[in-house]
C-alpha cells in the first residue's frame, strides 16, 4: 500500500480511517478506472476513464474522469484485449499514458511502485 491524503484502498474499499492507496495488481487498477471504450464508428480509438472511478485513486495517478488514455508506453489501445496486456507494460516500473483530457493531449507517467503495483 502506499500513501495518499487521507484516503484508503483495501480490497476494493475506499476508506478514510488510513492514508493508503493499493491497486495490487493491474487488474484491479483497470477495474477501478471504470474504463469504457472510446469509438470512432467501429474502432477504439482508446479507453474512457468512467463516472465511478475510484477518485482517490484518479488523484493519486493524475487522471480525471472523462480523461480519454490512447496509449500505455507508446502501444495504442485499440481493444479490450490490449487493455489487458498493459500487465506486461507494468513491469517495467513506469506507464507512459498518453490520454486526451477536454480536447487537449496530455502525457503523464504513472510509477507502478506509487499505486502499490
């Protein structure tokens, strides 16, 4: 677990009694980003981080609900599939996003050390 104001993530549970944030595995980051597939007619032109997203955990990662993530570490997200695969992209200790927010690209490197990865 690492630490973040005041907020708690334990199996799967927000709380405010503790100053922790834990995904544990990159399954359960996935699940907390609430994430949607972005399409263009047929084809995912990325994912959607989802109304009930952990808020705790957006803030501690610097992304936002509504944010769009394109890319993880330069690999494009173009399938469920691919949203899965990001495991592999974990272990190398950072994960590059590249995501739309409001109509404008932003880039933002996510320690997988810091969300308990």
């Amino acid at each position: 677990d690492r630490t973040v104001s005041g907020f708690s993530k334990q199996n799967s549970q927000v709380t405010t009694s503790s100053s922790t944030v834990s995904a544990n595995t990159i399954s359960e980051f996935v699940d907390a980003l609430a994430l949607s597939p972005f399409r263009n007619g047929r084809s995912i032109e990325g994912f959607v981080v989802g109304p009930d997203a952990d808020r705790s955990l957006l803030a501690f990662a610097g992304l936002e609900v509504a944010d769009i993530i394109k890319s993880v570490n330069g690999n494009e997200l173009h399938s469920w599939e691919r949203v899965t695969e990001i495991s592999d992209e974990a272990r190398s200790g950072v994960l590059d996003l590249s995501l739309e927010r409001s109509g404008e690209p932003v880039n933002l490197s996510i320690f997988t050390s810091s969300i308990g990865l």
